[in-house]
C-alpha cells in the first residue's frame, strides 16, 4: 500500500474515532456540556430568541407572541407554550436537545428538564449591559460565534455612547403607563435600566426590584399602600422636573391602544412638567422594552431610537 494512501486511510479512521468537539454553555446555574452543539432549541425567553436570531442559530420552538421586525419568521415557528406556562405536549412534539428558559418561566425550569437539558440566565435590572453581555457571550462562545456576539454588542455600546453624549448633565425619569395609572421605575427595577442606556441622570434613588409575589386584593390595606407608593415616586419624578420623561405604553404591546399621552395630559401633577409641555418625551417600543428586553439586535434598535428621539 502507497504511503499516501496508508496516511489517508489513517487520518479517516482517526476522524471517524474521535468524538465531536463537546458543546460547552455556561449559564445561571454552572455549565452545561453535550456531547455536540444542540439542533433543535427552544427559548421561553424572547431576550434571548432575539440573540440567537442574531447571530444565526436555529430555533425550533417558541412561546406563543406576536413576532415583527427582526423576529417576524417566528411567527411560523412551532409554538410550545406561553411565555409562562410551557405547553409539554407540544413541547415534546418539537423534540428539542435544548431549552432556554426565561424569568417569565423559571418556575417551570424542572418540569423542562424532564423534557431536555435547560438553562437559564440572569437578568439584574442594577447592572443590566453587563447581564446583557455575560448571556451573548456566552451563547455566542458556545456556538463559535463569540466574534459575532462581540461585535453586536460594540455595536450596542457605540449607541449607548452616542446617548451619554446627548444627555451629559440632563435628567431622566421612566414612567410605566398602565391605562389611568403612571408608575414611575428607578434605577434598580425593571425598566430602571433607561439610565444605563440613555445617560440621563435618575431623579428617583435606586430601588431593588420588588421581588415576585402576589399582588396585593383591591382595595385592601396592602393595595393602598402600594398605590400611595406609586404615586409618591410619581410627585418626586414631577418636582424634579426632568429634561426627558421615557414612556412605556403597557396598552400599546402588540399593537394595542396607545392611550399614555392622553393619561399624562390629564395627569394633574406630570402634565405640569416642562419635558411634557416641551414635547420632551420618548414613548419607547413597547414591545422591544416589555416583551424582549436584551437581546442583541432589539438593544441596538432600541438605543437607535432614542438617539432619533433626543437629537
């Protein structure tokens, strides 16, 4: 046998014998490692659906949504569930090799594991790109595609830059609109993270996001007190009257009713506001901030946004 046909022969078997490079994510609860890199993915978590989508990883199976823009070929996807409650038949039909669990979703995380191997990531509202960057990174060095995930999020903070420019030395405040009611976050709750995006100096103090429980019965105690709350950070957001106010229509996900300004028009106390009467205000994506969060591409669309915004 000729040396180069020997040398072939070799190399082909020690191909054949050698297993596939082992799968490696590393995620909220340690590191998850497979034989190989999972085909068929399911993500409760459209922060994360937005990422993978990014960066050009397959998707087999999604929560029930309305998907447009970017995520808009989801919308034929299989569906395996809600945002919260995973529907297992379904799930099962789509026979996926990983599942990506949201917070939407997290209690289901050991029922999911029954079904495939499942992760899960940490989102903290008080340190939010850096949550952002630990989850892209980490998907994106799984896969190979770290390089890309890199440059996804330079891409973010170039904008993210560009916003601390324009609001150097201006103030900011977040208010959540839900039908009649104005709900203004801090830095440290859910949609506090406004301040790390846009620059704008909070005039709230930081806040630790409540944690999830029960919401309390109308009209007791505990509701009074939680609305006397609410609209005390409310009062303290109007007398600090700040350059922007940041607005997210909670009637406005999926294409719903916008009705925030007319509620901040008959609001008696932000209505008075010189951002208001100026026209100082930026009603988000409702979708991009409420549903997906931060993924990778709906994080440069956003930050894009309120840069057209606050030139």
């Amino acid at each position: 046998m000729k040396l180069t046909h020997l040398f072939s022969v070799l190399g082909t078997a020690l191909a054949i014998a050698s297993p596939a490079e082992a799968f490696e994510l590393q995620h909220a609860q340690g590191t998850l490692t497979l034989a190989q890199a999972p085909q068929r993915v399911v993500s409760y978590e459209l922060a994360h659906l937005d990422t993978l989508n990014t960066l050009g990883i397959p998707v087999a199976g999604v929560p029930k949504s309305v998907y447009s823009g970017a995520l808009s070929k989801y919308s034929q996807a299989a569906v395996v569930g809600t945002l919260f409650e995973p529907e297992y038949d379904q799930l099962k039909g789509v026979k996926p090799d990983l599942i990506i669990a949201g917070g939407r979703s997290a209690s289901a995380i050991p029922k999911l594991r029954e079904v495939a191997p499942t992760v899960s990531f940490t989102s903290d509202p008080s340190s939010f790109l850096e949550s952002v960057k630990v989850s892209s990174l980490a998907i994106g060095r799984a896969w190979g595609k770290e390089a890309q995930a890199q440059a996804a999020l330079n891409d973010i903070q170039k904008n993210v830059d560009t916003l601390h420019g324009l609001n150097r030395g201006k103030k900011g405040a977040l208010l959540f609109v839900v039908r009649d009611n104005v709900i203004a976050h801090a830095p440290g709750e859910r949609f506090g993270y406004v301040h790390e995006l846009s620059g704008l100096a909070p005039v709230l103090p930081a806040r630790q996001a409540a944690a999830s429980a029960a919401r309390p019965e109308p009209g007791s105690p505990e509701a009074r007190a939680a609305a006397a709350e609410r609209a005390k950070a409310v009062q303290a957001v109007a007398q600090a009257d700040p350059d922007w106010l940041i607005v997210l229509d909670r009637g406005a996900i999926n294409d719903g009713e916008k009705t925030a300004a007319d509620t901040l028009a008959r609001h008696p106390q932000i209505s008075r506001t010189t951002a208001f009467r100026e026209g100082r205000v930026h009603y988000v994506d409702p979708n991009g901030w409420y549903v997906i969060g931060g993924g990778l591409t709906n994080l440069k669309t956003i930050t894009e946004q309120m840069i057209t915004a606050m030139k």
